[in-house]
C-alpha cells in the first residue's frame, strides 16, 4: 500500500530540470554581478563558470550515493548510524530554513524599495510565506507544477526584454584574465551562493520515478542557470562602468528597467523557489523528528516568519547573504565530497563482511 502511495506522489525524471532551475535562478540573479566585479571585474564571467563545474561534480558524486527512495537522512544515517546520522539530520533542516530565510528578506527588500515603500516588511514577509504554505500543503507535486510554469514564463523574460544594445561597449569585456588566481577563487566562492538550493534533490529523490535517470536533468538545469547567470553578468559590464556597476544594488533590474513588470513577474520563481526550500526542511523534519511534515511545516513558518524580523535593513541582509553563502560553500562542497567518501568506504566494507 505504501509503494502505491509513493507512485502516486512521484514525479517525472524531466522534472528534475525545473526544480533546479527554479532554485538556482532565484533572487540572486538581480543582484549577484556587484561582489563580482568588485572582487574581479570583467573577469566574473570566470567564477560564474568555475562555480557551474564544482556543482555539477557534486550532483553526481550525490547521485552515486543515493539508493532507491533514499534522502540524505537516510544516506547519514547508514553512514554514521542513527544517533549520530540524526543530528547530522538535524543540520539540514536548519540548512534549508535558512535558505528559505534569506530569499525571503532579500526579495521583500526589493518589494519595499521598488513597488511598495509605504508598506511594513511584516506584512509582505505573512503574505509571501502565507502563499508558500498553500502550495506546500498541496505536496511536492504540485510545488512542481508552479515551478514548470515559473521556469516557462519568468526566465524567458530575461532574454525579451529591451536593452540599450547601441550604448554597449565589447572592450569592457577585455583584457581577459586581468585578476589573480587567488582573486578569481575568492570570486568563485562567492558566486557558488547562487548555485545553491540544487539540494533539494537530496530530499526529493524518493519521489522521482526512475530516479537516476533524473540525473541528466539535473545536469542540463546547471547548464542553463550558468547561461542564464553569464547573460545577465555580460550586458551590465558591458553597458556600466566597471567603477560605477560596482556600486549598483540591483544592476539587473536598473539595466532591464523592468522596476514594475520584472520584479512583479519575478514573485512567480519566488513563489516556488520559498515553496521547495520549505518543503524540503519539513520533510527533513518529518524523518528526523518523527513529527507529521505539516506540523513541521507550521512550525518551521513560524520560525522564519520571525526570524525576518531581524534582517531587515540593506547591511542586515547582506550579512545574512554572506554567512549563508560560506555556510553553504562548506556544506556542498566539503561536507558533501567527504559524506561520499565515507559513504564509499562503508558500503565497500558492507559487501565485503
């Protein structure tokens, strides 16, 4: 009964793709380009690539490890048992909490300063997780359906939307390679918060039928966030000054002037971008804790919900952005990598006892 169950609640592989799309194309995206060219310049083009390499090899050192309707709970917890496997647990939700928090924070911001000033953070924070949690309490399914639709009609907008092509200059662009290799690093760590949110996967792939065959998609989303991410880092070099993009918030939005249409239709990839964070946390809830996933999921709402009370002002929310950004640069690729080769070396030794 409960394998039917399961069949019912799964999704196709090809969905994969926009899962991952709609998490790594997220808030960022508007405002990603000014730390990297501080940092490095015209040269960001370079970390934006170099970011994309290192996430594609950790999805699939995370394929190799997971096994039929497994998450990564279940992987920690065969690994280091289930004591220690259940406060490693533990550590996800919060990950995907906090993810959840800074998408949150940074796009009310955006709110506030672009379309509604006069309105209390508080508020638009209640309507937006408000929102999220219909959609969640329909199941990953339908978080799924939004995210296909997001993905469909929200990044094609990108690449339609009107640019001052004739004030563009392609030398900003050279020299190439300008910047150190320890200049070009640091870059790269920075861009990699941008590449985040891929881990929902590692909670959702019990609930992808053929799941392994999902990994090819997964693969192609990375592919088309990096071209995504290379678009939107090329037109303002090359239409800003190098000295003056540095200093823009949102160079993406001043550049597109999409002040109202853009961040407007950019509320449909937040939507499923909060929805699939959230998700992910109860659900690594529901198996840590042994709790129903939707009381987890109201009291993870709760949390956050609070939790935005906090960040709230333009240097609150870059802090925030920052300490989730390391955070997550250790998470995927140390942790990661490391929890594969344990994972390794326990199942070697399985076999062979």
């Amino acid at each position: 009964m409960q394998g039917k169950t399961m069949m019912t609640r799964q999704i196709p592989p090809f969905l994969t793709f926009f899962i991952v799309t709609v998490m790594q194309v997220g808030v960022g995206v508007f405002t990603f380009q000014r730390p990297i060219v501080k940092m490095v310049g015209q040269d960001g083009w370079m970390a934006i690539i170099i970011s994309a390499l290192m996430v594609h090899i950790v999805i699939w050192l995370v394929y190799q490890m997971l096994k039929e309707n497994e998450t990564v709970v279940d992987v920690q917890k065969r690994v280091f048992g289930k004591i220690l496997g259940s406060l490693l647990s533990a550590y996800w939700i919060v990950y995907y909490s906090l993810f959840v928090l800074v998408i949150l924070v940074s796009y009310v911001e955006i709110l506030r300063v672009w379309l509604f000033p006069e309105v209390y953070h508080g508020l638009l924070s209640f309507l937006l997780l408000f929102l999220v949690y219909l959609f969640v309490g329909g199941g990953l399914r339908m978080v799924t359906g939004i995210s296909v639709l997001s993905v469909l009609l929200a990044v094609p907008f990108l690449l339609f939307t009107r640019f001052p092509y004739g004030q563009m200059q392609l030398g900003s662009l050279f020299p190439i390679w300008d910047h150190s290799v320890m200049d070009i690093w640091m870059a790269t760590q920075t861009m990699t918060f941008q590449f985040l949110g891929f881990e929902v996967l590692f909670m959702a792939y019990p609930f992808i039928k053929e799941a392994p065959r999902s990994q090819k998609w997964a693969h192609l989303s990375v592919i088309v966030s990096t071209m995504v991410y290379l678009f939107t880092f090329v037109l303002p070099v090359l239409f800003f000054q190098e000295q003056h993009l540095s200093t823009i918030i949102w160079p993406t939005i001043s550049l597109w002037r999409m002040e109202y249409l853009g961040v407007s239709i950019w509320f449909m990839i937040l939507v499923p971008n909060l929805a699939l964070g959230l998700w992910a946390a109860s659900r690594a809830a529901k198996q840590t804790m042994k709790i129903s996933q939707r009381r987890s999921l109201q009291g993870l709402m709760v949390i956050v919900f609070a939790g935005a009370f906090f960040f709230v002002t333009r240097w609150e929310i870059e802090s925030l952005s920052s300490f989730t950004g390391e955070l997550g640069l250790y998470t995927v690729f140390v942790y990661l990598p490391f929890l594969y080769l344990i994972e390794r070396i326990v199942s070697k030794r399985g076999r062979h006892w």
